[in-house]
C-alpha cells in the first residue's frame, strides 16, 4: 500500500496519475484534509483517507497497513516542521516501512530561507529510525509559468540577476517520487532533483517572447523594490519575503544543480523550458 499526503494538491494529484499507471488503484491511499475534494480519486478506485495535520492523534489511524507514504512538504509555511513531525511520529506508531519526502534542492546545503523547516524534516526523519529517501526538489517551472497572464501584461520582474534556475515541471517531480515509491533500492538515499538546462530570468523572458508573439523583458532590481512590486500586487508580506529571498539566492547559483539525479530516476530528459512556457500559455487559453 502506497500513500500520499496532500493528495488533493497540485504535486500529489500527479503523482496519483502516474501511480495509477504502475499499480492497481486498490494499492493507492490518498490522504487529504477534506476527503470530498477527493471524490474523482475514489471513483477511480483510489483508497480516500482523512488526514489532517491540525489533529496529530488521528494521523496514525489513517497510515495503518501502509508500507510506503510519500510526504509531500507542507503548504503552510511556518508551522511545515511541526506537522512533518506528528507524521512521521504517526508513521513510525502504524510501521510504515519506507518514507519519502519532498525537501529542497541542496538540503542541509541551501541558504534559502524555505530551507529551515526541510532541514528540520530531514533531521527528523534521521532520527526516526524509519528508512527514508529525501527527494530533494529544486524550482518548479509551475513558479513563472503559472502566472504568465500578469508576465505577458507586465513583463517579468525579479532580483535574480544572471543566476541560472534548473527547474523541472511539477510532472517531473511526480515521475520522481513515483520511480522512488515502486522500486526497491532507494531507502537511504538523498537525490538532489533539478531541470536538465538551467536558464536565467532573460531567457524565460525572451522564450516568452517568441511564443506569445509579444515582446517581453525582464526587469531586475533591488530586492526592497522587488519587495515593493510583489506587494503591490497583493501577496502578503512574508510570502514577498520568500520570493524576494529566492531570487537573492538565484544569483549566488542556490537554485542551480548539474547532478542529473532527475532525469535518471524518471529514465527521460527534464521538461524543456520551451515545453514548459508552451504548456502555461495554452492554459490561458
């Protein structure tokens, strides 16, 4: 039995998907905070379970019979480390055999400011005595190509320079956590996961360009003015910080990554950035 955490999100909706292709929908449990959000998972088969952070003692009932859970990292920033513990206390209690978890590229090694709660995760999970892989996930392409309505009306703006982002699709972290899930031999591993060709904030600007017809450019400034942008556009102040504190950290290279453990694990090259720019504009429509 397989589970997945946050299986109604972005990430664990695809990894579903691509499970769906390699074992029988009976051996898939997804585990989400309001399970009528699941109900296209359960028509397939798919086992729904409740799971809910904000109730760590019921959180070992749902993993019971589990043998391999995929913890997705927590949307909510600032409270990630503490929830990440009451599952893998919950997992420990039900002996799940094998975890894995989406950290962040780089690890322990990450100057990021998101990098704290992960490394506090990854710490956890190495004093659980559970056998672990930490999929450590670099930039999703989701992170420009999602908001491209406001790029092709604005251009794109940011502080990160020339620094080069190595990221891959959502879809390809997916392929990842699946290739780890329904294979044995990856207990103990760490893989470091990130885009075959890093680009730069210019290059997304002009692979824009020349796909959307419009001419675009990309902006860079200070990070205080990039603070200023993002929140004029309404993002709450600590979610500015990240961004702001993302892009500082592009230029020193933080978000960049050669291992090629990706593109192994999932057995096929990375999502291209122009693939990726071409999908986020036809979900404009």
């Amino acid at each position: 039995m397989i589970a997945i955490t946050g299986a109604t999100g972005h990430l664990g909706r695809l990894v579903i998907t691509a499970l769906l292709e390699k074992v029988p929908a009976r051996d898939i449990v997804a585990l989400v905070r309001t399970p009528s959000k699941a109900s296209d998972l359960a028509a397939k088969g798919v086992t729904v379970r409740a799971f809910d952070y904000a109730q760590p003692a019921t959180l070992a009932a749902s993993l019971q019979g589990i043998d391999a859970l995929l913890l997705i990292s927590s949307s909510e920033v600032g409270q990630r480390a503490t929830q990440h513990q009451a599952v893998l206390d919950a997992a420990k209690a039900a002996g799940v055999k094998h975890v894995a978890y989406t950290s962040i590229l780089h690890g322990t090694g990450s100057k990021l400011a998101l990098a704290a709660e992960h490394v506090t995760t990854e710490q956890a999970l190495a004093a659980s005595g559970v056998p672990f892989t930490l999929l450590r996930n670099g930039w999703y392409f989701e992170n420009y190509t999602d908001h491209l309505a406001t790029s092709l009306a604005h251009g794109f703006a940011g502080s990160a320079g020339t620094g080069r982002i190595a990221a891959a699709s959502r879809a390809d972290y997916a392929a990842a956590a699946v290739a780890v899930l329904t294979a044995p031999g990856h207990a103990g591993k760490v893989y470091e996961l990130a885009g075959d060709t890093a680009f730069t904030m210019t290059e997304l600007a002009a692979e824009t360009s020349k796909q959307s017809g419009k001419q675009l450019a990309y902006a860079d400034l200070p990070p205080e003015q990039f603070k200023g942008v993002l929140l004029g556009a309404g993002l709450p102040g600590v979610v500015a910080d990240i961004f702001v504190d993302a892009d500082v950290n592009i230029t020193t290279g933080q978000l960049d990554d050669g291992s090629g453990d990706l593109k192994r694990l999932i057995g096929r090259p990375t999502t291209t950035l122009a693939a990726a720019v071409k999908a986020g504009l036809a979900r404009l429509g």
